[in-house]
C-alpha cells in the first residue's frame, strides 16, 4: 500500500524554532546528482569478504548544546534512588556515557514459536525489510567493501546519509562514490531473503557538495546530512513493490513540546541499522530512543542515545514504528500516527561508550527554506522533489 507524504508546515510546528543565527535565507542552488543510475541486472552472488563501516564522529563537547537542553530529571519522586530490573537474561544496554537512555537490540525474535511465517519475523517482514544493508566501493570480487544502511522512501528510491554516497566539500564529481548495492533485510554478505539490488544515480543537496553546509566542523554534525539512490527494476517490477517502502516527514512531524520534560522538544525514534561492530555487520539492529530537537546559529540536529556504529549510518530514523492497531471505543492512539522516517543517521562521538548519534532534521533550514507541495519543504523536500521529477517512474 502507497503510504501518503506527510506535511507540516513551519507555521504548524510550533514546538520548533528555526535559529538562523545570519545566515541567508535565499535558497540554495539545489541539488546534485551523481553517476547514472545502472542498467537492469541480476542480484549479485553472495561472496564472503571484510566490511568497513563509515558514520562520521564529533567530539562529546560537539554535544553538549543538546545537554544544555535535556532536563535534569525526568523521573517522579527521588531520582538519586537506583532502579533495578530481574531479568531472565542480561538486560540490553540502557545508557552509555552520555546517560542518554535507548535499548539497542537485534531485530530478530528470541527463539521460534509454532510459525516461521514473515508475519511473525521480523527482519523478512515489513516493516523490517524496506531497510537494508547498502555495499559500496567494493573491489570485483565483492569484498573489502564499505558499508551504510538505506531505507525506501519511494518504490524505487532509497534514502541514506550524504556521507555514504560522496565525500564532503568535494565540489567535483570525483567525490561521488561508486557501485551501490543494497541487500533489503540483508542477514548475510551480499544476501537476504530479496536479493541484492545494484543502485545509482545519486543526488545530494548542494551545500554538502560544495562544503557550504552548515556542520559543527567540517563534514560532522551538518544540516544536509541526505542523499537518494534509485534502485532500478527488474524484469520491469521495482524492489519496493515487494518489501515495501515508509512515508518521510518534515518539520517536526511527531515531534511535540513536551512540558513533562521541560519543555523539551522531543521525538520518539526508531534506529535500524547494520553496524559493523555489532553482529559483523551482518544482522539487523533496533534502537528505541525519546530524542530531542536542538538548534543553535542556524544548525538544526535531531539526537538519540544509541549504541549503534560505523554502518548504520543512513539508515532511518522512524516515528510510529510499527503496524497500527485496530483502535476501538475508550482508546486514542493520540496524534501523528503515521510511521515515517525523519531523519537519518548521520554522526557518533569519537570517544567509544559515549552511545550517541545524530541525524540532520529533516525539513526546511537557514539554507533550505523552499517548500515543494506533496514532496515536502526544506532540504529533504527539494532532495526528493529533484529525484522524482528526473526520475519520476521510481516514485
């Protein structure tokens, strides 16, 4: 089922302030799309080989503007009072350094029950599978590749980070990376339970082309963190007619002022990704984290505790993840309830345990302030407007 694009518009969001901090608000000169997207071809074959993961890191003080915002507690009563939990099992992880709270776990059940069907797997069912691993630079042989995480947005288009599809401030097509393959609920080397699919045609926003991005320092902690891949058919049918694909928002759709918090501007998010360092990288992860919406002199992040790493960037930030319940009288599922990805992730801390990440907002900015009627506003409206007007039989 066609899932509808999600629109809010800044008048709207009221939870969220654009902090343009002098920066112009003539808008940028759009978007850049890479290589040719590649022709119809078979899925390549499954070969073993070496993964690197690439996720950007900043420094833990690159994090603290978002501190400054968090309340001091959050619990009832007296929060110095420890917690405890009697589990079966060793619990996942609650917290890293940066005490931001998240569980990250696999995304696979436990053990089997009396059915394997894909409506009681998770990873080979949708949701799950309109994520998946993305392969790049890799040699002929397939191996010693560089890894990323990718979603559908569009039948025919992927979503992910910038990062994984050209390096920053190049200004020259040499920055663009090469050989995209993306695996949907990949849970092998070059395999999973739909293939493997080559991809191409990337297109990223002007400002990380060029390095005029606004970034905490150069290439990390960015506004326009974003880029799509096309994913050709084959035989004439696109992935996404199979495993499916998300709505995306923008400019804070089912982010809330939250007055519990201290006003926080906050977001519930689900994280999947393939980080490396996590199953070999070849295993998809689940992180639930409240995040919370920062901006400071025109640079407008989204962050999550999360203990995920190198190879899951790109892959989506989700709100209202999940199939929606048959909701009968004297229940409310409340507001904004569609699942749609907000963001992507983008950037970690350079000291390990920290156990946080970022994801560029999603919407309209000091540098992106054009709005593009269904295709949204800000940088992920032009982004996708660009792609589905070039390549209109994708979307």
């Amino acid at each position: 089922m066609r899932l509808h694009r999600l629109l809010l518009s800044v008048a709207g969001a009221a939870a969220l302030t654009l902090t343009l901090g002098g920066h112009v608000l003539a808008q940028s000169a759009g978007t850049i799309q890479g290589p040719a997207a590649v022709e119809e071809t078979n899925p390549p074959t499954s070969e073993s080989g070496a993964a690197q993961g690439i996720l950007p890191a900043a420094k833990p003080d690159q994090f603290t503007n978002a501190e400054k915002r968090a309340p001091e507690s959050v619990l009832p009563g007296n929060p110095g009072v420890s917690g405890g939990v009697k589990a079966p099992a060793a619990p996942p992880p609650a917290f890293g350094g940066s005490t931001a709270p998240y569980t990250t776990v696999r995304a696979a059940v436990t053990k089997l029950g009396d059915s394997s069907t894909d409506a009681k797997t998770p990873v080979s069912s949708y949701p799950y599978r309109a994520t998946g691993r993305l392969y790049f630079n890799c040699n002929s042989g397939k191996t010693n590749c560089t890894v990323c995480t990718a979603s559908l947005i569009e039948r025919g288009v992927l979503v992910t980070a910038a990062h994984c599809v050209f390096k920053f401030g190049t200004n020259a097509s040499s920055g663009f990376y090469k050989g995209w393959v993306w695996c949907p609920a990949a849970t092998g080397w070059f395999s999973g339970p739909y293939g493997c699919h080559s991809a191409g045609s990337p297109r990223i926003l002007t400002t990380y082309y060029n390095g005029s991005d606004v970034c905490a320092q150069s290439g990390v902690v960015c506004n326009d963190d974003m880029a799509t891949l096309l994913v050709p058919p084959v035989n004439g049918a696109y992935i996404g007619a199979t495993v499916g694909w998300y709505a995306y928002g923008w400019n804070g759709y089912s982010y809330t002022q939250a007055s519990m918090l201290g006003n926080v501007t906050a977001v519930q998010i689900t994280e999947l990704g393939y980080p490396v360092a996590l199953d070999g990288g070849l295993q998809m992860q689940r992180t639930d984290a409240v995040g919370w919406y920062y901006d400071s002199e025109g640079l407008l992040n989204t962050q999550i505790g999360s203990a995920q790493t190198g190879g899951s960037s790109g892959g989506p930030w989700l709100v209202n993840f999940g199939t929606t319940p048959s909701v009968g009288s004297g229940a409310s599922l409340g507001s904004a309830t569609t699942m749609a990805v907000v963001g992507v992730t983008s950037y970690d801390s350079t000291t390990v345990g920290y156990n946080r990440l970022g994801a560029s907002f999603f919407g309209q900015n000091s540098q992106y302030s054009g709005t593009y009627g269904s295709y949204g506003a800000g940088n992920i409206g032009l982004l996708v407007h660009d792609t589905c007007t070039a390549s209109a039989s994708y979307c």
